[in-house]
C-alpha cells in the first residue's frame, strides 16, 4: 500500500514495487484515518501516533540477501527437546520501555486506517486495515472476538529458532528475539496457522511477489543472531532467490537482549524423598538438569508431573 493508501501493483517478485512496499510496512509510514467505524475508538495518523509511544525499532534493507544466505552456517536440525513457549520470555512483552505491548507495536506499525482503543495512551489497537504480505489480500481487523483474522507471525520461528541455535541463548536474548520488529509480521491468521513453526523448505508465503521478501527477512535474522540453516532450508532459500537476485536484505530491528519480561529462574528442586529424585516445578526443568523419564507404576516420580499423551510414561 503506497502512501495514499492506494494498493500497490506488484511487478516480479523483487521489483522495486515490492521494495518500496516493504519499505514502507516495515518503516511505519502513515495511513488515512479510518472512518466508518462504530466504537468510540481515538483514529489517529502516524505524527500524532508518535506523540503517544515509539514507534516499532526501523527495519531496513541493506546489502544482499543471497551474499547473507552464502555465509550462514549450515547444519542438520538439533532435537526440539526442551522447547516451550515461556523460555523465549513473556508473551509480547513491553521489551523497548514506551508504555506498550509488542503485539500493540507490530500492529500499528503494519495496520492502515488505525483507530486505537480510548483510555490506553495511545497503545491498543481497536481497528485497522491489514494489506496481508502473505496472501496479497486486504484484511479488516477489529479487535475482538474475529481479532485472529489478523496474528503477529515470527518470521523465524520460536521453535525453528531452538533447534537452529537459540537453545543455548541466556533468556534475555530470547525474549528479545520474540519480541524483535525485524523478525514479526502482521499477517492473515489462517496462513499463519497453517506455516505453524516451518522454515522455508517446509512453507512459504502463497502470495509468490512477497517470497522474496520473505526469506530476505529470515535471512537477516538468522544472520543478526547468528543463527544456521538447514541444508533443505538453504536449498529452498536459493531457489526463491534465484529469481530476485538483487533481493537488499533486511536488517535493523531492536537490541539482540533485554532485561524485561525474562522468564523467572527455575525454582530450586524441593528437598528430594528417600530413595527418590529432586522434585522440580516441571518436567522441563526435571530434564533440564538430567532427570527422567519416570514410568508410571514403577517410578514414584511419575506422581509429580502430568503425563499429557498417558503413555505411562513422564519426563521423557
């Protein structure tokens, strides 16, 4: 969408179109104010948002996409043991201090035509209009019950991120790279669902002018934190940019970690039962420090954590 609020043409992917789109998504630009819309809601530009709170870390495009590709380690995927959602820190947590939420950011940096929320400092957004990169269709978010119409995508996933690297991370680099604007992306909830945590060689956008684009993101996270690629996912990666060689890549973004909302230090285990392990407040942390599985009927331990697939079977 240009800067009148006009729908842009895509050309080829890679084209100057697509480039100046992207510029202006990931920069923030201005919308037309909305209007038609019924809820008492605050419709605001982009100068008179920033007088309210910052605006999302600038993302920018620099360099080339297939010279980063070309340098990335490449290695098999590590196992996914030990992966959940709460070591990458607190959910869209407030991460550069100006008084809002990450989700809040991304979707006043991606939305057009915003309105905001009264009573929340200019942060929550209660409407917009999302020109989705992933399918190439104009969506109508409203907060509420049809809000996932509209998700915030990890470009990289979470969990693509820990068996490519981020498993050794201190905790205040994870929460910053959930949290970081280079790597999140307003986009159609159902794409989002269904790319779940692929790489390239398992899910790319269905809009094929934005592929580029795309993985010229990954791309540039995976290099800011210096994260691998798989050998399928650097393959996939080659093809795509095959076609758009002189595909800039993106870079910039927020600060590689953070103090703010990093998950809490694992409780230390409960003094340990005669004959028995440590207790711990999970199985993550069980395992964590070299404990498990314990069998149901045989293991006294198996009484202390929830077998969630009842295989008999915890911690392992």
């Amino acid at each position: 969408m240009n800067v009148n609020g006009q729908r842009s043409r895509y050309g080829a992917a890679g084209g100057l179109t697509v480039l100046l789109s992207l510029a202006l998504i990931t920069l923030g630009c201005s919308g037309i104010p909305a209007s038609g819309v019924s809820d008492p809601t605050t419709r605001v530009s982009g100068s008179s948002l920033a007088a309210t709170t910052t605006p999302a870390a600038a993302v920018r495009l620099t360099g080339s996409a297939r010279t980063a590709l070309n340098r990335l380690p490449v290695k098999g995927r590590a196992a996914k043991t030990g992966y959940a959602r709460e070591r990458f820190g607190q959910t869209w947590a407030d991460v550069d201090r100006n008084g809002c939420d990450t989700r809040n950011d991304i979707l006043r940096r991606d939305l057009r035509s915003v309105t905001l929320k009264p009573g929340t400092r200019g942060c929550v957004v209660a409407a917009g209009t999302l020109a989705d990169p992933y399918t190439g269709r104009t969506i109508r978010f409203v907060r509420g019950p049809e809000s996932a119409r509209v998700q915030i995508d990890h470009v990289v996933a979470l969990s693509n991120s820990w068996q490519t690297g981020s498993v050794g991370w201190e905790p205040g680099k994870r929460t910053a790279f959930a949290n970081d604007p280079l790597n999140l992306l307003a986009v159609d909830g159902p794409s989002n669902e269904r790319k779940r945590d692929g790489d390239a060689a398992t899910w790319l956008p269905p809009s094929r002018a934005f592929r580029c684009a795309y993985v010229a993101r990954q791309i540039g996270v995976k290099t800011k934190y210096h994260l691998w690629v798989t050998p399928a996912e650097q393959a996939a990666m080659s093809r795509v940019l095959a076609t758009c060689p002189r595909q800039p890549l993106f870079t910039g973004g927020g600060p590689t970690t953070t103090t703010v909302g990093v998950p809490k230090p694992t409780p230390a285990p409960t003094t340990p039962q005669p004959g028995s392990d440590p207790r711990f407040a999970t199985c993550t942390a069980a395992r964590a420090a070299g404990y498990g599985p314990y069998v149901r009927g045989v293991d006294p331990e198996y009484a202390w954590y929830r077998d969630a697939d009842g295989d008999g079977t915890v911690c392992e």
